[in-house]
C-alpha cells in the first residue's frame, strides 16, 4: 500500500515525502480535533472493571 502511494505521488522524492507529511499531519488533525473527542463521549472511564 504505501509503496503503491509513493509511487503515484507526483514530482522527486523531496516533493513526495512533503506531500506525505502533509498528509499525515492532516490525517493526525482530524482524529485528535473531531474523532477523537466524539468517541470521548462514547467511553465512559469510570464505569470499567478490572481484575
């Protein structure tokens, strides 16, 4: 899979690896500002048991 998106990233390998942080950095923004607060709500901490 990620050999897969390297390979059709266009431009040399700089540009790539730019484009990648970028998208990675877009991907991490979305889970901590939107998935992970709604799922927050989901989970209720104090209701777990452990043994």
């Amino acid at each position: 899979m990620y050999g897969a998106l390297w390979r059709i990233l266009p431009g040399p390998w700089w540009v790539r690896l730019l484009i990648i942080l970028v998208l990675l950095a877009a991907v991490l923004y979305g889970l901590f500002f939107y998935v992970f607060p709604w799922v927050s709500d989901l989970v209720y901490p104090s209701e777990v048991t452990v043994e």
